[in-house]
C-alpha cells in the first residue's frame, strides 16, 4: 500500500510477523526451515507484514532465506530498523547499517524502514547523527517507501519528537493490556498522541515478551472460566489489534504451532467485545496486585554489561519462583547463570538502566535477585 494509513482499513490483516524471536536450532542457529513454512502459512492465510531489525541477530540473513529468495516481492512487506542504541557508533558507521540490511535480507528495497528504540538515553544521537534526514533522503532516493520510529520512553518525549519531525509516518509503541495504564510504560497515553498527531500505530510487545501467553493464575483463572478454550495469547493480540488507530499488531512467533494459533483467531480477525473487555479489566487488576519484574527479554540490557550477566534471565527465574518447588528454582538459577555472571557480580555501572526499554530499576532489582543464590 502507497499510503501508510491505508492500513488502518477494516479489512487490512492485522497480524503482523515479528522476526525477534524465531525458531532456533540446537547450535543456537534460527531454523530456516521451519521459518519458510511459517511465512508460507502467513502468506496463505492472508498476511504480509514482516518485521526484522539490524539488531536481531540472524533475522535478516534468515528472512531472505525464509521469504525473499522464495516469494515475489510485490507479495509482502519488509520492515527493519536503524540501531543508534550505542552511542560510540560515528554517523558513517550508523548510516551503513541501512546497506547491510539490505545486503543481509537481499530485499532490494525496505518497505518500512525504523529509527530503531528511541528513547531518553539515544533520541538525541538520532538527531546528532542526522539520521532523521537520513530516512529522508531514503525514501526520496526511493529505497525505502515508508520511514518512521519505535518508541519505549514517556509521553512527553513521544509529544517532543513527533512535534520536531512531523514528517515520520508512523510510530511503533509497546501495546499490551498488562502495560496499558502501566506508569512505566504508558501504553494507552502514548497511543492517544499518536493518534493526536494523526500517526498510525504498529503495536510492538502485545504479548509482552512471552509474559501474557503465560500469564500468572489469577489471570489464567480469569479466562479459563469462559471455557472458550481460547489461548492466552489470544486475549492479549485481540486487545491490541483492536485498539483504534492501530495499523497491525506484531507477534514474535516462535514455532509453527504459534502461528497456527495466531491465525486460528487473527485471519478473520473480531476485536474483543464488551463482555471480553471486561474480563480483560480483571485480569488488568489482577496482575496490579502481582508484584513480579516486568521483563520482556529484549536483552538490550545484556549486550554491554561488563560482568555478562543473563538479566532477563535471572528476572524469569524470581518471578516463577513462587508456587514453584526449590529444587526446580535453583536448578534454573544454575542453568542460566552457568558460564555467565551472577546477581551478586553486578558492580552497579547502570549501563543496562540506559538501555532498558521498561526503564526497570534492574541494580536493585539485581540485588534482590541475590536471594537465588542462597536457597
């Protein structure tokens, strides 16, 4: 589509492919195989949103793979993103990153192109940098159709940036029901200025990280009493695609299973009713009422820390801790740390608070983490 809010129309597919988090082999390498029959369901089912970043390790070598060398491409769509997150890269190097995608995924062109995870620590490099011009000059040049920006910081950065570059199309926001009035993240206000700015929104994170399609009891009991038999993940991706001003919501699917349950409910795709919204209230409170660390495992946080320590691991192994046998908890703390630094090797630097989308206070909460290593 030429025009980015075309996307907004009822009948568009909503669901689109994240490329975070694909299947991976053994040796740790991604399973090409099993990614080319996902994007092959995808694509039969309707959908033709794809979303990788320079970033994600492997993914845009995988997608071409996958998709680029065996679908046309008038067929899909193909988003990425420019990472300015280490603020040592100079501008040359940061501009490269364009090539290199295009060189790894063999697209011949990016559809969406991104300003990837602006937030207080690296907005201003992007202006520094002058990667805003950048894009620009991308799409004038027309290697990329469409440019805009990801965005995990608070509202009045997102009113800040979009009132300085009126000229981005479109902005992608964390969007979930567990961080809709999250005052870490502000999902619902962040979707309500971008409306405001007249800027569709691609949702990022629906399931947020994994943690909704597994979500803690109280909420499992919340919908298990519809005896719907519907996925977790369901709820979640229905409550974020249904929002209004949303362009397509992404999940980072991990298996053929995921995607087939993904499109069981998104390729004739009906926003959650007033009944379900309700429920959709209490499993809001419910979770208000836990008190376990909000990590998605992005792991931007782990790629500079100098102790090498697995912190969005660590934060799974405490919030399962409770309900879970103590042998199992520090079997996993063992697990994940094997090899890697522990909590107790932080040495309080904050390099992974400057990067952290959630903004977690993760020293402290580090430090608490400490407890596993004394069970």
């Amino acid at each position: 589509m030429d025009n980015v809010k075309d996307y907004l129309r009822k009948d568009v597919f909503k669901l689109g492919f994240g490329l975070m988090r694909l299947p991976r082999l053994e040796d740790g390498t991604i399973d090409v195989e099993q990614t080319a029959k996902m994007a092959d369901l995808f694509l039969e089912a309707g959908g033709t949103y794809f979303d990788t970043a320079f970033v994600y390790e492997g993914s845009e070598e995988a997608i071409r793979k996958a998709l680029v060398e065996r679908h046309p491409r008038e067929s899909y769509t193909l988003a990425t993103k420019l990472a300015a997150m280490d603020l040592s890269l100079d501008e040359a190097a940061l501009k490269k990153e364009f090539e290199t995608s295009l060189q790894r995924t063999g697209a011949g062109y990016f559809d969406f192109y991104l300003l990837h995870a602006l937030q207080r620590s690296n907005y201003r490099n992007y202006e520094d940098k002058h990667l805003w011009e950048f894009v620009k000059q991308l799409k004038e040049e027309g290697k990329i159709r469409h440019y805009g920006f990801s965005f995990h910081a608070d509202p009045e950065l997102l009113e800040e940036i979009l009132n300085a570059h009126p000229d981005a199309e479109f902005v992608q926001l964390q969007i979930n029901y567990a961080d809709w009035e999250n005052p870490g993240v502000k999902s619902k206000t962040n979707l309500e200025i971008c409306k405001a700015h007249g800027k569709p929104v691609i949702v990022m994170e629906p399931v947020k990280g994994g943690i909704l399609a597994d979500p803690i009891p109280a909420v499992k009991e919340i919908f298990d009493k519809e005896g719907t038999g519907a996925s977790y993940s369901s709820w979640a991706l229905r409550f974020a695609a249904g929002q209004d001003n949303v362009m397509i919501a992404l999940s980072g699917m991990s298996s053929l299973q995921q995607m087939e349950d993904n499109l069981s409910f998104m390729k004739n795709f009906q926003p959650l009713n007033e009944h379900e919204l309700e429920l959709i209230k209490a499993a809001q409170e419910a979770i208000n009422q836990d008190r376990s660390i909000p990590c998605t495992s992005c792991h931007y946080c782990t790629k500079g820390c100098p102790m090498n320590i697995p912190i969005p691991e660590i934060f799974t192994v405490e919030n399962r801790k409770a309900g879970s046998p103590k042998f199992r908890t520090v079997r996993e703390y063992t697990i994940v740390t094997q090899d890697k630094g522990k909590a107790s090797d932080c040495i309080s630097c904050g390099q992974c608070e400057s990067v952290c989308p959630q903004q977690l206070p993760i020293i402290s909460l580090l430090e608490k983490c400490r407890n596993l290593e004394s069970l």
